[in-house]
C-alpha cells in the first residue's frame, strides 16, 4: 500500500489510464456515430425540424438527469465500477433511437440514450480524475483528446456506412459493437491500484462557491463551444456568402485544431499550470472569433475558429478536474457539478443565440461568445490560481487554494 500523502510511481497508473482512454474514446465513436445518423433518422421517420428537436431535447433531458446524481452514486459504489456499468449501458442502448416505429417511441429511446450517456459522461471523468490524482500529474486533457479523436471516427465512419446504401441501424449496431469491445476490454483494467475496493462516499451537500465558481467558467466555456458548432456554418453562409460545402470547413477547423490542443494539453499544463492554460485559452479563443467576426471570409474564419479550437480545447478538461478538487470526498461529486453547469450552457448557447440574432442579427449576436471566452480567460486566474480556488498544482496534481 501507498503510504498516507506518498504519490505512487507514474507507471501504476499505466493499466486505468489506458482503460479511461479507451471509454473516451467509445464515447466520442458512439456520439459521432449518432450526430451522422440523426438526418437519416429524421427522413425516416418524415420528421420536420419542430419534431426533430423534441427528440434531440430528449437526449439533453435524459443526460442531465442523471448527471446531477452520478457522483453521488460513484461516492457510494466506487468511481470505477460506476464508470464500467454506465459505459455498458450505453453500449447497449445506442441501437434502440434506429429501431423506434414513430416520434414517441424515438423521444422515449432517445430520452434513454441521453440520461446512459449523461451518467457515462460523469462517471468517466469522475474516474479520470481519481487516476490522475492517483498519477500526480495532469492527463485530463489526453482522455478528451480520445472523445475528440472518437468524434471524428465515428462522424467518418458514418459517412462512409451511409454512403454506402445501409441506413441509421447499421451505424448505431456499427458504434454498440465498437463501444461494447472497448469496454469489455478494459473491464479488468480501470481499478487504482491501492485505492481500496471503493472510495469514500458522500452524502449530498449544497455545491460550494468553489464549485460553483468552476461550474460558471464552465457554463461560459461551454456556451461558446455549443454556439460555433451549431452556428459557425450559418454564419459563413449568411456572412461571407460561403457554400454549404465551404462553410463546414470552418467547424472542420474548429474540431481539428481542438483535437491537437487536446493532444499536447497535458504537456502544456504540466509546464504552464492550468490557471494560466484557461487564462491565455479564453483569451485566445474570445481573440480568434472575433477575427471571425471582424473579417468575414472564409479563410479567415478558418484560421479564427482553428484558434478558437486551440484555446478551447484544454479548458472544460482542466476545469472538471478542479471541479473534483473542490469538493471533499469523490471526486465524481465536484465533476457532475462543474459537468451539469457546461452541459447547461452547451444545450442553452444555440437557441439563445438564434433569439438574440432575431433582435440584433447573427452577427452581433455571436460577439456574446467572444465576450464570454474572455470572461473565462479574465477570470481563471483568481478562480483556479493559488489564492482564488482549486486548481491543478503543475507539480503534485494536488488542489491548492
């Protein structure tokens, strides 16, 4: 056993480290897997766009109902069993929304599907932060470059099934099989060693200011994340005169330069500390769309949402782990926190966005993103730095204050 305040050797965090990269990574395929079957569905079922959204609000309904109650649950059953079972769960029901005979059945499925992935969600990142306290040094930002990388499969991967004649069953069977090998997988491998058969429960309690200081910068972050995905192609095509084609190719951008940020993130973190990394991130993000929105052309939009990817990209990682920091007892706790407020403002950014263009036009609108990216990257300092709040000491991975 590891003696009480001892870190133990990097390398005994090798075995769950992996098995967490993996679950992300099954996350990621199934969601890109579901984001290409969702127009398939909808011609399916002869859906319009009013009928679409009520299933896909189904989805943010299922995943926040049991992201408010997914820590508590890892506090009481351990962090990597509840991890284990909800990646199973979600496994098997990411066929059903293909199988459904008419909107409410597709609702319900759809409802089902949201609240396994909203507690996957938690549990995985809850877990990841119980491996990296155990590793002593930051890897949050590795596992969401695995979500990132998945994201990307599972969106190519539908195209190609799609393209070739087999419809939404065949994707979503496509993206169960991929996450139900993962997962089984890694079964044997997502327990800490020396971290006992469970770790230490906690009751409910009232979130903290802490907590909800790290929940607010999430809300922000997320809230500009939620907005260019669903809008940075409207924007091109309204702005800049673009064609559908040209336009994707900003969010393309966006995805890709968020992926390679993931992917040196936790390097960046180790060397700079994670108040600076969300300081100069928010900053560098609210700077790149405002390019956007300066210029509007779709190279440089380009080069404008691929800063905003980069500046991103290591934000929501650092953030939940210093949500799992600023509770006492599970970490799961804290990240379900910080989880539900960006979850919030990801699901609130585009309809807010479309309200607000109506009164002031897309463009104006979309200077509220810029605005709140620099609100996080002004305010990250004195809520994660040394006297402002939890954060992720670039030495130890511990919480300081």
């Amino acid at each position: 056993m590891t003696a009480v305040g001892q870190l133990p050797k990097r390398e005994s965090i090798l075995r769950p480290r992996l098995a967490v990269t993996a679950l992300f990574l099954a996350n990621g395929t199934g969601i890109g897997l579901w984001a290409a079957s969702i127009p398939p569905i909808k011609l399916m079922h002869d859906l319009s766009d009013g009928e679409l959204s009520i299933a896909l609000l189904a989805f943010a309904v299922g995943a926040i109902l049991t992201m408010t109650v997914t820590g508590h649950i890892q506090a009481r059953f351990g962090s990597a069993r509840v991890a284990l079972l909800s990646s199973l769960a979600v496994s098997i029901v990411l066929p059903l929304p293909a199988l459904m005979p008419n909107l409410s059945t597709l609702a319900l499925a759809v409802l089902v599907f949201g609240a396994c992935n909203g507690a996957m969600d938690v549990a995985m990142n809850g877990h990841g932060v119980v491996v990296e306290r155990r590793g002593g040094r930051p890897i949050m930002s590795s596992f969401h470059a695995a979500f990132s990388l998945g994201g990307m499969i599972g969106s190519a991967a539908g195209s190609a099934i799609l393209a070739a004649g087999l419809g939404p069953f065949a994707t979503m069977g496509a993206a169960s099989l991929f996450s139900l090998l993962l997962v089984a997988g890694t079964s044997t491998s997502l327990a800490v060693p020396d971290a006992g058969p469970t770790d230490a429960a906690s009751g409910f309690a009232w979130p903290s200011r802490a907590v909800l200081l790290v929940g607010a910068l999430a809300f922000l972050c997320m809230f500009g994340e939620g907005a260019v995905a669903d809008w940075s192609g409207v924007y091109l095509v309204t702005a800049a005169a673009a064609s559908t084609a040209a336009a994707a190719r900003g969010y393309s951008g966006f995805a890709f330069a968020m992926t390679v940020g993931r992917l040196i993130g936790d390097w960046v973190v180790h060397r700079l500390g994670a108040a600076r990394v969300v300081a100069f991130g928010g900053i560098l993000a609210s700077l790149g769309l405002g390019l956007t929105l300066a210029f509007p052309q779709v190279d440089v939009a380009i080069v404008g949402y691929a800063l905003a990817g980069i500046g991103i990209a290591n934000i929501v990682p650092i953030l939940f782990s210093a949500g799992g920091r600023a509770v006492k007892g599970h970490p799961g706790v804290g990240v379900a926190m910080a989880a539900t407020c960006g979850y919030a403002g990801f699901l609130l950014s585009p309809p807010l966005i479309g309200a607000l263009s109506g009164f002031f036009g897309l463009r104006l609108a979309l200077v509220s993103l810029a605005l709140a990216l620099l609100t996080v990257g002004l305010a990250a300092p004195r809520i994660l730095g040394r006297r402002g709040g939890p954060s992720l000491d670039r030495s130890s991975g511990g919480a300081v204050n």
